[in-house]
C-alpha cells in the first residue's frame, strides 16, 4: 500500500474517531499515569461497561495513587478486586506498585520488566500515558489490521508490524484509540458494519468504516480473521462449610488463579446427604465447574475465620462468592 493510502486512511480514521470515539471514557481524559495504569490491567478480559460502572472508580477512591496501593495489605486490593476475576491481574499490579510506589517507568523496555506487563500493556501505557510515538495492537487493533492489509494467517510479529507502518506519528495517541474504538464498535468479528444499509441507515448509529475504501479484506472480512472455538473442560469440585458462632471457616489458597485470596476448604465428597447443602455451575477460563458443597461437622486444620457480616467485601472469588450465597440460604441448618 502506498504512503499517499496510507496518509489517507490515517486522516479518515482521525475523522471518523472525532465523530464516533468513546472520548468520555474516563482513563482518556486524564494525564495520571497510575489512572491509566489501572485501567488497562481492569480492562484485561473485562468489558468496559462494567469497568467503568463497578470498579474504576471505586478502586481509585480507596487507593488514589501508586503509594497508597503500595501500602495497602494484599487482601484489600483483592477485596477492591472481588469479582472482577483474574486475580492475578490485582497481585500483579499491587507488586508493581510496590516497586514503584512514586510513578511508573517511561521507557517500553523497564516497564516489560514489572509483573504483568507485557508488550501490549507496555506499548498502551507508553501510548495513551505517556503520548509517546508507539504503536499499540490489542484484539480489537489486531483484527482491523488483519483485514485492512489483507493477512489471512497473520502472526503477532506481522501484525506489529503493520501497527508501525500504520502508525500516524503525527497524532499517534489519537491513532491507537482510534484503530481500537474501530475495532470494538464496527471492525467487529462477526457482520462488521464495513457500510451503510442499503436503506441509507448509519448501522447501530454509527457511521460506516472510514478504511473501506483502502481495506483489502472489504469483500470477505471473515476470511482474514477466524477466532478459535474455545475447548471447555467440565470438572466437580466439593468444598466443605464449617460455621461456627457467626463466623465461617475459610483457606487462603496457594495455587491456581486464586492463589493468596480465601476459598472454602476443598474435600472429598461426601455419602452422607444429610451433610449435603446443594450445587451451583460456574466458568471461568478454559473450565467449565460444577461445585459442591457439604456442611463440616469437625474440623482438622487451621482455617482463617471470616464473619459472615463481611462477606461482601472480603477478599473472595466471585465463585466463592456464589458458594457463600448458598451457605446464607441454609444457615438454619448449622
């Protein structure tokens, strides 16, 4: 493709972005780079809406700035965290606070070296924090780039490089929120909204592509991005409920995704349907689970005790948390 296309394409896609952006998402209008920070770690595998509407704000109220959350006890963070999932994300960005408790690093390199930041994560905040000129390629990007060049089976290396051929280094903050606003409101995976309807309607308000013109994968948009079927695999786990004068026996985890936070004692299960206090069905990544739960009459290791008043803000899973609606249900039997 021509730089003239390319120049194009970049003033088109500046214009349309003017127009039909998401400028009131609160992480963009602001020059706080722990702001920033926290929001891209939030986003990760979790809608904006809900980003927005349940967490951001919240958390930042309770730790306003990098030296705060450095100072803040893991399990408040994962309390702040409690149902947003991929805890990992919440440790990963206490650790890091901890690192630098006065403000993040301004070079792509140093910050690659934090816990949980990678390339994309790195590139976002040098971009979007730091308006530096660097390209940026999340899901969305990486689909628009795809279908825009043309690349059927593109790499993650190739579509690197077609973000910096791609990248307006005139305006290259303004470029990547642009590119990922396409992304996730028209360049969607299935039925893009690559035109207008035949009746002259703007699809779902929104004005048709501004890359249509130059995009190579216009006539057959599936063909250049396939997404793969995810492979579920079903699995039972049985967790034993111990109460005991308005509080409930809880074990910190060591493992697994919910490593650090607190989690009913996993058991084997158990014959005695007496004991049995009913089941609940919950995703989470690849597993498809189907839980258990059993009341403890005795107890043989050492738990950590949680009041039952504090359910709500204790640092828990949000499976966890649907196990704990259940023990609520049937306190009248302990």
């Amino acid at each position: 493709m021509s730089k003239s296309n390319l120049q194009t394409a970049q003033n088109k896609l500046l214009d349309w972005y003017e127009i039909h952006g998401r400028k009131e998402l609160p992480w963009r209008n602001t020059s706080d780079i722990y702001h920033v920070y926290v929001s891209e770690i939030m986003l990760q595998q979790t809608q904006v809406k809900r980003v927005m509407e349940e967490y951001y704000f919240q958390f930042l109220e309770k730790f306003p700035s990098f030296f705060a959350l450095a100072q803040a006890p893991l399990e408040e963070v994962f309390g702040m965290w409690s149902g947003l999932g991929y805890y990992r994300r919440a440790k990963n960005l206490h650790e890091s606070a901890k690192l630098c408790p006065y403000g993040l690093p301004q070079d792509f390199q140093s910050l690659q070296k934090l816990p949980g930041i990678g390339r994309y994560t790195a590139s976002a905040i040098c971009s979007f924090g730091y308006h530096q000129k660097v390209s940026v390629v999340d899901t969305n990007i990486a689909r628009v780039l795809a279908r825009f060049f043309g690349y059927e089976e593109a790499s993650e290396k190739l579509l690197w490089q077609c973000a910096d051929l791609f990248l307006n280094t005139d305006h290259p903050r303004l470029h990547n929120l642009a590119l990922m606003d396409l992304g996730s409101l028209v360049c969607t995976p299935k039925n893009p909204s690559c035109t207008v309807s035949q009746s002259g309607e703007v699809p779902l308000g929104r004005e048709a592509c501004p890359l249509a013109d130059a995009c190579k994968g216009f006539d057959e948009p599936a063909k250049y991005y396939k997404t793969k079927s995810m492979q579920y695999e079903d699995k039972q786990l049985h967790y034993g409920v111990y109460v005991q004068n308005g509080k409930i026996a809880m074990k910190v985890s060591t493992e697994g995704m919910y490593k650090d936070m607190l989690e009913l004692p996993s058991i084997e299960p158990q014959e005695d349907e007496e004991k049995y206090l009913g089941f609940f069905k919950h995703s989470v990544t690849k597993y498809r689970l189907e839980i258990h739960l059993y009341m403890l009459r005795e107890r043989d290791e050492a738990f950590e005790w949680l009041c039952l008043k504090s359910l709500e803000h204790a640092p828990v899973s949000s499976m966890t948390k649907k196990a704990l609606e259940i023990v609520l249900k049937n306190m009248h039997r302990f």
